[in-house]
C-alpha cells in the first residue's frame, strides 16, 4: 500500500501525494471545516497555532501551507462523494440546484392559485472580497489550473459577453489606471437645470467608466442573486472595477433562462438599472418574459418620492413583504471572510466562499419554517391592525378605497410636474435674466437703448459689446416667445417669473442639500460595519466623511440663502436639523409647486398616513396568498424528499453499501430539520387566520409527465382500434 493509503485507512491525510512528513486526523480537517463555516475569521494559521500550543511545539509558517494542501485535499473527497450522491438521487441534472435551491419559491405545485410574480429575486455587488494581485508582493503568481467546484459561478467570459452593452461616453478620464474613489458629477447633468432623478447621488448608478478600483486588487468583489428566502443562486466575480452594467446583465440573463416568467427583482439601482436593461440585448426577452425590476425597501426610501411610487414594493402589486434586501444579509455574514480570502489564490478564495455559500444555504433551509411562521403571524397581525385602523379613518374622513387610488395617481401627477418647468416657462424665466443684464448697463426700456449704446460707448468697449449680446439675444428671445412689446422691469410678467427663478434656485440648492444628505447616512453606515476592510480604508471613509460634513455645512448655506429670497421666505435649517434627519423620501414634497397644492387632499399629513396604511393592507393580504401557497409547497417538498431518499438509500444498500452509509449519515441531519419544519408547518395551520390549502399536493412537473404517459397510452389505444378495425373491413 501507498503511505497515503495507510494513513487514509487510520483517519489521517498526508500533507503530500507520495511521502508525507506529515499527517493531519481527517476528524481535526473536519472540525475545522465546521469551525470556519460558523466563524470565517477563524484562519486556517489560528488553526495551526491551537494545534502547536495542544502539542506542545512552537509555532512554524510552513505548517499552515500543509495543513492547507490536506484541507484541499478533505475538501476533495468531500466533492467527489458528493457527485456520487448527486447521480444516485438523480440530482445531477443541468440547473437542477438552481431549481430546487429554495422549495417555497421553486416547488410548484399543481391546484395552487396563480401568483401575480413566479419568482423573485434580489441582485447586488460587495466589495469586501477582494484579492489583491499578486505583482503587489513582486512575485510572480504561480500557475494553480483548478477551478471553482460549484455551478455558484457565472464564468467570465459569460459575464463580459455583455460589457459593450452601455455605450462608452466620449468625454473619458485620460488616466484610466487612476485610483477613483472620489464622488464624481453626473456627466448627464446640464448646467442651470433642476435635476429631478434619484440615481445622481448613487455611484454604482453613474457612468460605467468612472467605476475604477485600485488597481492593486485582481478581484474586486463579488455580485450576487438571492432569492426571497435568502438562499444564494448564482454569483460573479468583479473585475478591476465597481458594479458595472455588465454584471447585473450576466445575472438576469442566467436567472431568466431558468426560471422563464413573471420574474421579479430588486436592486438598489433598479431605477436606472430598468434602462439599461430595456436598450440591451435583454431587452426584448424581459419584456417578454414580464421581468419586473424593483428598488429594496431600505435604499427605496433614499430615492426620491417620485421614483418611490414607481419602484417601491409598498407600490407594487404582487411584491406582499417581499423587502428585496436579501443580498444585504448575505454581506453582513460574507463580510467576515474578507481577512482569510484578501491575500488567497484565485481557487482558494473561490474555495473558501463556495464553502460560506454552501453553509449559508444549509443555515437558511434549518430556519426556513420559521421564517414561514413568522411572516405568516405578521402579516394577519398587519391585517387585523390595519382593518380596524383604516375602519375608523375611513368613516372620520369620508374616504374610501377609490380615494387612496386616487391619492397616489394625484401624487404621481404632481412630482411628474417638478421634473422641469414648461419651457415657455423657462424662456421667460431666462427673458427676465436677460432684461436685468441690460438693467445693470443702465437701460430700463427699449425707448432709452439709444442712450445707454452711447453712454457704453463712452465708458469701455468691452461693455458695447456685452449690450449688444444681451440685446441680440433679448430679440431673439422675444420673437421665440412673440412678445410684441418689451416686458419692462416691475411689471406683472416680469415680477411672476422673477420669483420663478428664485424658485428655481431654492429647488437647485435643496436637491443638493438631500444628495449630500443621503451619502453622508450611507457612508456612516459603512464605517460602522466591522470586518468590511483594513485600517486604512476606513481611515480613509473617515476623512470622506469630514469633507462631506464640510459640504454640507456650505449646502446648507446656500439652501438658506436662497430660501430667505423667497417671498415669502422659506424656514431656515441648521446643522442639528440635518443631523437628525432620517425621513429623506419627503424632502421632494418641500418644493413648492407653480400652483397651490398645500389644500388638495393628497396633501394633507392625515390622508397621506392612511393611504400609506392602505397600501400596506393591500401587500399584507397579498403576503398571505403567496404565504399560503410556499407552506403547502414546503410541506409536499419533505414529503417527497423523504420517500425519494429512503428509495434511493435502500437501492444503494445493495449496489454501494459504503455509499449507502453516507447517505444515510446525511440524511439523519436532514430528516431531524425536517421534522422541525412538519412541526411548524403544522403551527402555521393552526393559526387562526390561516387561509391555505392543507396536506401534500401534486408536483407541477410529474402532472405534466403523468398527462404525457396518459395522451402516448390513449394514442396506442386508438392506434390498436385503428388497426382491428383494419383487420374486421379487410
């Protein structure tokens, strides 16, 4: 026998293929297995340093190299033996992890009500796991050929299919191996225009070419999808940059062509991202396939008020609690690998993330009744509250449903408004600019003109020159707005859109107030995240920080300047305001629109909380009926996983006894979850307002075999009476 082997056969791997020096006990591989997918700070050197301390030797660096190649080595065996299961069970087939990853979402059953949405999904990028290159430490990266084990990963090349599916701009940074990092102005935004969308202040929103990264890092981070339930489908690497288009694009392609239509998901950006979608090559198929695009309900309510009653889910029939935040609770856990997988290979940080994924995932099946039985509780607690809340509203303000409705299509209407005044409003707004240039050169009217050229003239030539320019385009003004007769300062059009502008103004220096606002929240919140990155880089947050408070402090004061310029003037802010201020979707409703809205229903602070109400009404109930349906597909999931199992094992008893046994080992843990999940399933049905069907239902895709096999037997059938009906006329 080969060393190996021996050691293999007494519990232990050798830490080299032919004549180890040293083993490690395959129970000390497994428990650390165990140890880093609950803690992933826990390095394999902390490993090697416990085991020195429990031998009694010092610390060596060579021993952590070992240790790793006999890890790789247990993690190998792993793989392979599960291959061999996955063949047993039949579990082998293409995307057959992807549709079955998450039962509640994927296990369609026969005789269950349609949903308004098949399947959900949430996208997003971290960049936590990085990896640093390796011509950082001068050394030449060696060769490693293996490749990811798992079907997480959309390969590369998959990914860059779709990197010219944003047109480069012309205007590009002339250092493109430059560190970018700094916030960057929107190269969309023109010059004296309001700008009214809400994808300005997000940076993985903004133009593809200013998404750079230090040019240090090989991998940049990771992009991912989840399901509503959390379960991890598929993930990217990023390349030397931010959240391109391309990743996004790569993900909903895949996801499409598994999972087909009425497809719903949610991405920080999903505002904008819809418009990348809609002109790319994917365009077509999800509008075919009905892809909904929605913002999360956390960075929703950044956006502003407008773009809230478009991608919200509180907005959105079908979405029920769904909150589209999912990716967020996968980096808070993810996050913690950011030490071991910084400096790994390519394999071994791919190694070590498929190993966080596969943990999470078996995490996330354990707790998945409860996270069935508390939605379920909540939402008929939502329900029964608001009832009865919207009951007594209703009758105090004489309201009824068809107003709520009514309410938000009056809202949409008016934030549509704001996006830009008219544009005989602007051209007047201009005109009355112009007119007080020619004001300030002395001329009042058109009658003086000839006056005030000569007192120009007199004074410098320079100024002849301005007036002439102010006077060609005040004509050229006037015949775009047919004005026969020139506005004269103080009169009635000229005083309207004087304030006008003044407006305008005050809506400029607010806009920039709320951008400056929403990024100094956010970044607050990455600088509070532990284990996210070194020292340095959230030294580095924290001086961003110092300069946006700084900003902000100079926003504020030009927001009061402007507000005081108004007539009436505009309350004033102060630092402390702004500080504690939480609630940014409202800041919209601040501007003042060219009518008066402050007397229209939809306005008042009692209305807009009861319709607020009404619409989580709608999403609660709509959270039970899809609620309902995920119980009984849980439930007829268990019910079959168990009978297809045992099958499978008492088959493998006689073809593969060894196999037989692991199995059997896998199931044990398996079928104790399981159990857990009848019992609360069995809660869930017990609740009083539970609404759903009970038992074990059909399988959507056996109904459809089973028909097939019933239509080929009911055609051999009429083929025999064909032919004996043959047989009796000849």
């Amino acid at each position: 026998m080969y060393p190996n082997e021996t050691l293999i056969y007494n519990g232990y791997l050798g830490c080299a293929p032919l004549f180890p020096t040293v083993a490690i006990s395959i129970r000390t591989l497994a428990a650390y297995r165990q140890a880093h997918r609950v803690c992933p700070r826990f390095s394999i050197q902390a490993q090697c340093k416990m085991l020195c301390h429990l031998h009694n030797m010092p610390y060596r660096p060579y021993l952590c190299s070992q240790f790793s190649a006999a890890y790789d080595a247990f993690l190998q065996i792993l793989y392979r033996v599960d291959l061999l299961l996955k063949q047993a069970l039949k579990h082998d087939t293409p995307n057959w992890r992807l549709l079955n990853a998450c039962p509640p979402c994927t296990y369609k059953l026969v005789d269950e009500p349609p949903l308004q949405f098949d399947w959900f999904a949430t996208i997003d990028g971290n960049n936590s796991l990085k990896r640093w290159a390796s011509q950082i430490y001068n050394s030449v990266s060696r060769d490693d050929s293996r490749q990811p084990r798992t079907d997480y990963w959309i390969d590369r090349e998959v990914v860059d299919k779709f990197k010219d599916e944003v047109r480069s701009r012309t205007a590009l940074d002339k250092n493109d191996n430059a560190d970018d990092w700094e916030d960057v102005p929107n190269d969309g935004e023109v010059p004296g225009e309001v700008p009214f969308n809400c994808t300005a202040r997000w940076r993985n929103a903004g133009p593809e070419q200013r998404k750079k990264m230090f040019s240090l890092f090989d991998e940049s981070g990771i992009f991912i999808a989840a399901c509503r339930h959390r379960f991890i489908l598929v993930a990217c690497d990023m390349i030397h940059s931010g959240e391109l288009a391309k990743y996004p694009l790569a993900i909903l392609d895949h996801l499409m062509s598994v999972y087909g239509q009425n497809g719903s998901c949610a991405y920080d950006i999903g505002c904008a991202f819809s418009k990348t979608l809609n002109a790319s090559s994917l365009g077509l198929r999800a509008r075919t396939l009905g892809l909904r695009m929605m913002v999360g309900a956390f960075h929703g309510h950044a956006h502003n008020r407008k773009c809230q009653l478009d991608w919200h889910p509180m907005y959105i029939s079908g979405t029920g609690h769904t909150e589209g935040e999912g990716c967020e609770h996968i980096f808070s856990s993810s996050n913690e690998l950011a030490r071991s997988t910084r400096h790994a290979s390519p394999f071994h940080r791919h190694q070590s993330i498929e190993e966080h994924f596969a943990f999470w995932d078996m995490d996330k099946y354990a707790a998945l009744s409860n996270f069935l039985y508390n939605h379920y509780r909540e939402a008929i607690h939502v329900i029964r509250t608001l009832q009865t809340e919207l009951s007594i509203i209703k009758g105090e303000l004489h309201l009824d449903d068809r107003d709520f409705m009514k309410f938000y299509d009056e809202e949409k209407l008016y934030l549509d408004s704001l996006k830009q005044p008219p544009i005989r409003d602007r051209l007047c707004i201009r005109y009355v600019e112009v007119l007080d240039d020619l004001e300030s050169f002395g001329v009042g009217n058109f009658t003086e003109i000839s006056t005030a050229l000569t007192t120009a003239r007199i004074r410098v030539d320079a100024a002849y020159a301005k007036l002439q320019n102010a006077e060609a385009l005040v004509g050229h003004m006037e015949i775009q707005l047919r004005i026969e007769k020139r506005w004269t300062i103080g009169c009635l059009e000229y005083m309207q859109f004087k304030e006008e502008a003044k407006l305008g103004k005050y809506r400029m220096a607010l806009n920039e107030l709320e951008r400056l606002v929403v990024m100094r929240l956010f970044e607050l919140s990455k600088l509070s995240l532990s284990g996210t990155g070194r020292y340095k880089l959230r030294q580095q947050i924290g001086k961003a920080l110092q300069r946006r408070s700084e900003a902000i402090r100079n926003a504020i004061n030009r927001y009061n300047t402007q507000a005081a310029a108004l007539s009436p003037p505009r309350p004033k802010l102060s630092w402390k305001d702004i500080a504690d201020y939480t609630f940014l979707g409202e800041f919209d409703l601040l501007r003042h629109s060219r009518t008066d809205v402050r007397e229209l229903d939809w306005t008042k602070p009692a209305h807009r909380e009861a319709a607020t109400k009404y619409f989580k009404l709608l999403r609660a109930q709509e959270e039970v009926t899809r609620l309902n349906v995920e119980v009984r597909r849980l439930r007829t999931f268990i019910h079959n996983e168990e009978m297809e199992t045992k099958k499978v094992i008492k088959c493998l008893q006689s073809s593969n006894p060894p196999l037989a046994l692991e199995l059997q080992r896998q199931w044990q843990s398996r079928s104790a979850i399981n159990s857990f999940h009848i019992f609360r399933l069995n809660q869930i049905e017990a609740l009083p307002g539970f609404s759903g069907m009970r038992g074990v239902g059909i399988i959507a895709a056996e109904y459809e075999h089973a028909d097939v096999i019933q239509q080929e037997e009911h055609v051999e059938e009429m083929e025999s009476m064909a032919s004996y009906l043959d047989t009796v006329v000849d």
